[in-house]
C-alpha cells in the first residue's frame, strides 16, 4: 500500500491524567471531541432516535421483503462486474478481499425511521436510500489501484445502464485543516479520479437535458471516529429503479469497523443485531443512568470515560488505515487491534463497580462478537442462515 508516514506516528500509551490533560492523541494528531451523530451515512446528520415515530416491525418487515428482489439485481450487477478481482488461492494477489451485500435489517429500518421521523412504506422507500448496500474491500487499497477498480463503473456510466448520485469521501477530523496534500493522504481513490467520475456522470444528464448533477463531498467530509472510506450512491435506471449504497474501503478498516458500529450503536442507545446479553452487560455504566447513581459526579464519571474511549476508537481507525495490505490467506487468521492504553474509569470507581477498562479494549470486543455470532449461527435453522448471507 503507498500510504506515506503519519507525521509523529507514536503507538506507546499515555496514562489516563495525560488523557485528561490535552488532546494530543498517541498519532501525533488533533483527536475529535466525542461522538455524537453517526458520521458514516448519506443524507446528513440524523435527528435523535424517537421511538414514537418508529414503524411497526410488520411495516419493517414488508419493506425488506420487497426490495429483496432488488437486492439481488444489485448483486448480480456487482458480482458480474468485480468478482474476477477478489484474491484466491489461484490468484492471491488480486486487489479486493471481499465483494460484500446487505439488505437493511428489520430492526436498524424501524431506528431509522424513528429519527428521520418518515412514515409510511412509500415514503420510506423512496426517502432510505441505504435499504440495499453493497461493499467493496480492497486487499490493497493504493490509490492508484482503486482507481482502476473504479474505473470500471465508467462505461456503464456512458451507456446509461447506471447513474451515479452521489460522493461521500470520508476523511478523518484529525487531517482538519492540515494542507491538501497531507489531507489526501487517507483517501482511497484520487480526488481527480472521483472528479472524473462526477464529469462522466453529469455529462451524460447534460447530453439528455437532465439538469441533475452528482452531489459531492470529496474535501470535505470529516468524520469525528476518523473512519476512512469511500461512499458511493449509485442507481440502476429501468422501470422501477434501483438505488443502492456502495462503500469503498480497505481490509483493515473494514475488520474494526464492524466491532465500532456496534459499540456506535450501544453507545447511541440501539440495539446490534444478534442477542448479546454479554455486550450488553459491559456497557451497561456507559448507558444505565441508574449505574452510577450513587456517585454526586456520576455524569461526569460517564462522560469522561466516552471521550477517553472515543479517542481510542478514533486512533483505532488511523491505525488501522495505515497497516500494511491484507495478505491472502486461504485460512482467515485472527485480527488484533491497537491496545487500549488508557483507563477509561478512574481506579476506585472500577474497584467499587467491579469494572474494568481492559474489557473495552477492541481485541476483547472482537472476541465477544465473534463467540455470539457462533451461538447465533448455530442456533438459527438453515433457511434463517441462507438469508443472511444478504447482510454485512
């Protein structure tokens, strides 16, 4: 991967009153102040979670069953067009490491819901423009090789068998002002390419008399967990249209960050997909008001321990944006992940509670994920498990 040095890259913790103190992280790099959106999605910031406006799991429900049929034209599109570059034991260094799909659950389409405040199956369909998603993980994630992975959506830009929408390039806050150059650093694919990309897309409305153009934001788009990736809204033209949601990113992003959407989502109060009592229970002094009620600076407690772990997690995603690319392995081997080396409680706190940060630590995550995903497996019939392989 042709990622240049982070300028002052230090992988040794700091203790925790160092932590408290300023808001240098162990990259050399201006951390974000704590999360509080979801930072990874198109159509902006969402508005808090209502319950209230939440629709019934029957209205859920019968809005995946319908775009299933979708679902699978979007991934025979992506299939047809990509499959021949995933890496195999035949050809270990083909760029991608995985071609990924999604139909949006039942349960993350009633959250979502709630805090767009839509109702009704048709305006939903029309308005969720992330029901289908689709993703592609680059094994080597150098620009220039994603560029000519992208570039394959070009011709069928230019005959008019897909429209391009939109682009989110997700940058981390922690490049916020630094120059362009250092900026860019991150990115997957080349600010010129995607700006190709874009001219392609809105020539061909122009040439129709469409006045639509590609929404962008290719500079500007800072997200605060320094997730780093590539969002594409791509449509399939026809009769009844397809609109589908691409993520563009390397292996080692992808691996942290399907432990970082749950620890989003428990953190924002959600619930992940599989029944885990065990995650639930660890989170419990993060999101139970009642957790720390005997203590008078119990919110204060909480609220530094998230932007102690925030930063974490922010370095998490620098961290793992800069490894080295994914080497084809026929067996997966276990993932590791930057340590926590801060202490997210203060000491009597964690004695008094029975706490202990080292439970946060993403490794120890990754474990507890990947034990309840076997129970889960396991459990569910055979017809369950063939139709979640249409989930990421």
């Amino acid at each position: 991967m042709n990622i240049p040095a982070i300028w002052g890259l230090r992988l040794e913790p700091q203790n925790c009153e160092t932590c408290k103190q300023n808001n240098i992280s162990r990259f050399g790099l201006k951390m974000a102040s704590p999360l509080k959106a979801d930072t990874v999605c198109f159509k902006g910031t969402p508005k808090a979670a209502n319950k209230a406006w939440e629709v019934s799991g029957t209205t859920a429900r019968a809005i995946r069953r319908k775009i299933q049929a979708n679902a699978n034209k979007v991934e025979k599109f992506m299939n047809e067009t990509f499959s021949d570059l995933v890496a195999s034991e035949k050809e270990p260094n083909n760029l991608l490491s995985e071609i990924a799909f999604r139909v949006k659950s039942i349960q993350s389409i009633k959250e979502k819901t709630g805090s767009r405040q839509w109702v009704g199956a048709d305006e939903i369909l029309k308005e969720m423009t992330d029901l289908i998603g689709a993703k592609l993980v680059f094994r080597d994630a150098s620009k220039s090789e994603v560029d000519a992975v992208l570039g394959r959506f070009i011709p069928f830009i230019k005959s008019g068998k897909l429209e391009l929408l939109e682009i989110e390039n997700k940058r981390p806050i922690a490049v916020k002002g630094k120059e362009e150059y250092e900026a860019c650093k991150y990115d997957y694919a080349t600010i010129k390419f995607l700006n190709k990309l874009i001219d392609v897309q809105n020539e061909m409305w122009k040439k129709g008399g469409n006045k639509q153009r590609v929404k962008k934001h290719l500079e500007d788009d800072f997200t605060k967990a320094n997730y780093c990736a590539t969002h594409f809204l791509f449509r399939i033209p026809g009769k009844s249209p397809v609109t589908f949601e691409l993520q563009v990113l390397g292996h080692n992003v992808n691996e942290v960050k399907h432990i970082d959407d749950a620890v989003y989502k428990k953190l924002d109060g959600k619930n992940i997909a599989e029944d885990n009592p065990e995650f639930d229970k660890l989170f419990k002094p993060f999101i139970n008001k009642k957790f720390f009620e005997e203590e008078p600076n119990a919110k204060e407690i909480v609220e530094q321990a998230k932007a102690t772990y925030n930063r974490y997690r922010g370095e998490l995603f620098l961290f793992q944006r800069t490894r080295e690319p994914l080497a084809y392995s026929k067996k997966k081997k276990p993932e590791s992940f930057l340590p926590l080396g801060y202490k997210l409680f203060p000491s009597d706190i964690e004695i008094k509670y029975g706490i202990s940060s080292a439970d946060y630590d993403y490794n120890n995550l990754n474990r507890i994920l990947q034990r309840s995903k076997k129970k889960t497996d396991k459990a569910k019939p055979v017809n369950s498990k063939i139709e979640d392989k249409k989930t990421i």
